[in-house]
DNA sequence: TGAATGATGCACT
DNA sequence: GTGCATCATTCAC
C-alpha cells in the first residue's frame, strides 16, 4: 500500500500508478488461498522467494496479479485489487479497449468495438484500474509473468517506494469473494484500503 | 477423462 | 438487483 505499480510496455513505454486496495492470503491453512491444496503447478511461485509475481486468470477471464511476501517455503501473497494510475494514462485506456476486444470476440462488428471505445474513453481516470480484473487489464498483464521479480529496478513490472503519497487513513474489511473458504476465513479483515480513495473497487470500497 | 468451480466485470432490467 | 461470458485449474473417478 502507498507504493507505485510500474508496466514497462518496451512498444509504448509504461503504466504507472498507486496501489490503493490489496487483500492478503497467508498460507496453506486459510483456506480462501490458492495454496489450500498445498503445492500446485500453478501456485508453485507463491511458495518462491518474496517479490515474485503471481499472475493468475480468475473466472477464465481476468488476469489477477499478486505479490510473493513472505519466505520461500512458506506460500502468501498479496493480491493488488485497485490501483490509481497516475502515468501512462492514455496507454492504459487503450489495454482496457484491447482486453475487452480481445474478450468479447467481436469478429469485425466495428459498431460493437466503437462502443466499448466510448465507454471506456468515458471512464474517469481514477476508475480504470478500480478491481482485480481491470488493474490486469489496464496494465496489459497476463499470467505469463508470473515469477517476474518485481523489487527488481530493471524488471518490466515493478513495484517501487512512492514519495510523493502523503499520509493516508488505511480502513481494513473482510476479503471480497471468497465465500466458499468458510469461516473464520471469510471474516479475516485481511483487505486494506485508502479510506476514501476514489480508485478503490465498488462496491464495498466506500466501507 | 470428465465435471465443477471460481480472489470478476459488464449488460440489461 | 440479476444473469451471463468463458476456461484454466483442480479434484474425483
């Protein structure tokens, strides 16, 4: 929380901005974490080094992106659900438009893409990366980055220290969607976010 | 090999 | 407020 997000496109240069909502998954006992089933191919880097990446498709669609954050063998991550970008503008709107698209199947109906062009051009800034799915999207992420180390100040997706936030009120509630792990799970208040932040998710973001 | 199920977001009512 | 798109991952057989 309080850090910066850093997409390094090498075609159209990068997408920055400021985690404001983040939720957290603490090993194999809670029982909302990828690693309730222990070790897996696909959670296999979520038991790596901290500062890895953890990319993962959620719903057979969204791409979700997490950070490793505590010692090898012991498997927590973090996921980011909300970011406020605050360079790159104009390149993540065109990654929202792309990721729609490329959804959505749109097989030339010109029409149909000029729609969703215009809702997301429509879109305030401050909402284009406001949930899990859309900060993948608007960051054009895909779970090919997966084990990316993002502490590292060359890699094309980073996380750095961001000097310019000033103070912030951090409000903690429940983790979104994760009903099925039962409680207490679903009663850990292990999702922070900046009170009063307007990139945070709808519709709990305003709790 | 097969079936169930999501750490979601959008269109529509 | 409800329904749906869409598929990798997972577990049970």
């Amino acid at each position: 929380m309080g850090c910066r997000l850093i997409a390094e496109d090498p075609r159209h240069g990068p997408v920055t901005g400021r985690i404001v909502e983040v939720e957290a998954y603490i090993g194999e006992e809670d029982r909302a974490s990828h690693a309730r089933f222990g070790r897996t191919t696909r959670n296999a880097v979520m038991y790596g080094e901290p500062g890895l990446a953890y990319l993962y498709l959620v719903y057979g669609m969204h791409t979700c992106l997490n950070v490793v954050t505590e010692p090898s063998g012991r498997p927590t991550a973090v996921l980011i659900r909300a970011i406020e970008i605050l360079t790159g503008v104009e390149l993540a709107r065109a990654n929202r438009i792309a990721r729609e698209a490329a959804l959505k199947r749109f097989r030339g109906d010109a029409a149909a893409l000029a729609r969703v062009g215009a809702r997301i051009a429509a879109t305030p800034t401050e909402r284009l990366a406001s949930g899990p799915g859309l900060v993948g999207a608007a960051f054009g992420l895909d779970p090919t980055m997966t084990g990316l180390d993002l502490c590292d100040p060359d890699s094309p997706l980073r996380i750095e220290l961001d000097p310019g936030a000033g103070p912030v009120t951090v409000r903690v509630t429940p983790r979104v969607g994760i009903a099925y792990a039962g409680e207490p799970w679903t009663s850990r208040p292990w999702r922070l976010l900046v009170a009063g932040n307007r990139s945070v998710s709808a519709p709990t973001g305003s709790a």
